[in-house]
C-alpha cells in the first residue's frame, strides 16, 4: 500500500498512512534495538485501508532497517 497507494486485498485507494508518534514513550508498533528503556527506538510506520481495514506495517528508513539487521540478523 505504501508503494502502489492500493489495498492488495480489496483494491481501495482510501489509505491512510499513520505515522510514529515522537512524543510518546511506547506509540505505535515501534521496534527497540536495545535492552535500555526508550533507547534506539526504531518506529513502524502503518498503511490502513480505510474500507475494509487492512494494515501493512514498514520500517522507512534505511537507517532504521540496517538497525535491525545488527541487532536481529
């Protein structure tokens, strides 16, 4: 959805991109990359179609995805 502006599963262009909240200690689906609280908080951004739901979640940076990849990979 974030690419094509379409829902895959019913093909609704009524998507809403809803961003990370910086203000807030634990918004969103954020990914933390390290056992310290509020430290190196990667934030999920989320795709909701607004008809019939469906979500996609990305991590937009590529800082963000190479963060990932030394803490998980």
């Amino acid at each position: 959805m974030k690419n094509t502006k379409c829902c895959p599963k019913c093909s609704s262009k009524n998507i809403v991109r809803v961003p990370d909240n910086q203000n807030r200690h634990a918004s969103g689906n954020n990914i933390y990359t390290s056992t310290f609280t509020l430290m190196k908080k990667i934030p999920v951004i989320r795709y909701v179609c607004c008809d019939c739901g469906y979500v996609e979640n990305w991590v937009e940076t590529g800082s963000g995805r190479d963060e990932i990849k030394r803490t998980f990979g």
